[in-house]
C-alpha cells in the first residue's frame, strides 16, 4: 500500500475479516497510512459485522481493531443478510462524522420534475428488505447475536484444531472469524469439493491462488463441525487411493486461468458467460 500510494489516491481498504480465507488486514496500520496522506479509510466489515463486536468478549483474539475506536478510519460497512440473518439486499454504511455522510447523498434541485433527493446512488429501495433486516435484529437482539457468534467461532476453533497437525490440509484462516478455509499439498484442493459433496453433501467454496477450499460456517452448519471433519477426511483418504478423483472440470477451469498471462481475455470469457447465461433465460422467457 504505501508503494501504491500517491497524490491521486482518495482512500484505502481495510477488510475485517476478508471473504477467502477469514483473515483481517491490520487495519490500524492502514488507518495510519491513511491519516499521514490525509485521505479516508474504509473497514469492510461486511462479513463479520455481526461476530466481529463478540470475539474478544467470548475469549478469542481479535486480530484487529475494526471500527472507528481506530484513529484514521473514516467509514465502516457491514451486512445484515449474512450474520444479522436478515434478508439479502440490504447493506448499512457508517460514517465517523456527518460531514462525511453529505458526500453520499444526491440531490438535484433543477430537475423538471422537482426537486429529487436520494440517500444513497440507488434512486430506488426495496423497503421489504429493510423491513425484514430491521426485524430480524429486533428477534435475536444483542444477546441473540453472542450466542449465535459463540457457537460459530467455537465451531471454527474445533475444526482448525482437527486439522493443525494434519499431513495433507492445511489450514489458511489464521485468525478466530466465521470462515475456515484450508489448502493442500497432496490432493487436489478444488477437487476435494466435489467429494465433499458426493460423501457427506457438504456444499463448499472453491479457491484459487493457491488452490483450496472453503466454508463459511453458519448457525446452520456450526453444530455440524464434526461431520465436516470427518466428510472432509474421508474426501482426502479416498483422492488418495484414487488418483483420478483429483480432476474435474473445475480444475481444469482454474487451472487455465493461472495459465492465461493476459486477464483481460479471462474477463472477456466470464462476460461471454455471463450474457450467454442471460440469452438463455430471454429465450426461455419468449418460449413460455
């Protein structure tokens, strides 16, 4: 960061914990980066902002300080549809003055219409969504939240201990966070998802750089850690005896892009994915 830097920069990031592995940037360094350039920093704490303000409490290490108790960060956001259980669509930003949150806000007082102001750069909101979110926090409440944040952080410890002297995963999630993602030396790491799936129905995430895999433990799944351990197990032991388990297409698709130099045409690829898939539903739309 502090190579990248320089007089056309407005802002840093900070995640709290980020997606792939569940680990935290060391925000206050970052802040202080931020602070000496006078420009803003932003904590993205939209995966943890609802287990984040329970781990030192429930006696895990908190690897960062997240939140404006830190000189230089400027605005925090967090999402209520993943651990606030609320549903998707809704998103809550949060600045450390008001001056700041003007900047946000959209106002066009010529318009022929009249005068037209929005809070945020979506003209419209479902309001269902906030509705719904607003909800769910009334049910769990703050106490609600711990509990559910205990159990997955306890869950997580649970499962990276099943593996920290393991021959063939490793772990990758350093830090105490919802997510445990792990890689592997002997097997193929995005391989193992597909049997994961096959032996224990187990859904999880597949990585890239390095190869691996990865679960974001859940309410749902927190009290299930043993037989994710055990699935998980049982999916190395049998790539092991059979060599072939250790390819699908997933593999060769990862594998191509570490191979293609130029991204640019990976992401020409996935947009030509992208709209074929969108062509598909207007051409089954029609058909109805």
């Amino acid at each position: 960061m502090k190579r990248a830097v320089d007089s056309n920069t407005i802002c840093l990031v900070a995640s709290c914990p980020e997606y792939v592995y569940g680990n935290y940037d060391p925000v206050e360094s970052i802040a202080a980066l931020a602070r000496s350039w006078d420009i803003g920093c932003h904590a993205d704490c939209c995966l943890g902002s609802y287990i984040n303000p329970f781990i030192e409490k429930l006696g895990y290490p908190l690897a960062a300080k997240f939140d404006f108790r830190v000189a230089g960060v400027t605005s925090v956001s967090c999402d209520p549809h993943k651990y606030a259980y609320g549903p998707k669509g809704c998103s809550i930003l949060m600045f450390r003055s008001k001056k700041l949150r003007e900047y946000q806000l959209y106002a066009n007082t010529e318009w022929n219409g009249g005068i037209y102001a929005t809070t945020c750069i979506a003209g419209s909101r479902p309001g269902a969504n906030i509705v719904g979110t607003w909800a769910s926090m009334l049910k769990h409440g703050k106490k609600g939240y711990e509990e559910k944040a205990r159990g997955i952080l306890e869950a997580q410890k649970n499962i990276k201990e099943a593996f920290a002297e393991h021959p063939d995963i490793q772990v990758t999630s350093v830090h105490a966070s919802p997510i445990f993602s792990f890689t592997s030396k002997t097997v193929n790491a995005i391989a193992i998802a597909e049997q994961m799936h096959k032996i224990g129905n187990w859904i999880i995430s597949k990585l890239q750089r390095p190869a691996g895999g990865h679960l974001a433990i859940t309410d749902a799944t927190q009290k299930n850690w043993k037989d994710f351990v055990d699935t998980l197990n049982a999916s190395v032991k049998q790539m092991k005896k059979d060599p072939s388990l250790n390819k699908n297409l997933d593999t060769a698709l990862y594998g191509m892009t570490g191979a293609i130099p130029d991204k640019r045409f990976l992401r020409e690829f996935v947009s030509m994915h992208s709209s074929a898939l969108l062509d598909e539903l207007g051409i089954e739309e029609e058909t109805k």
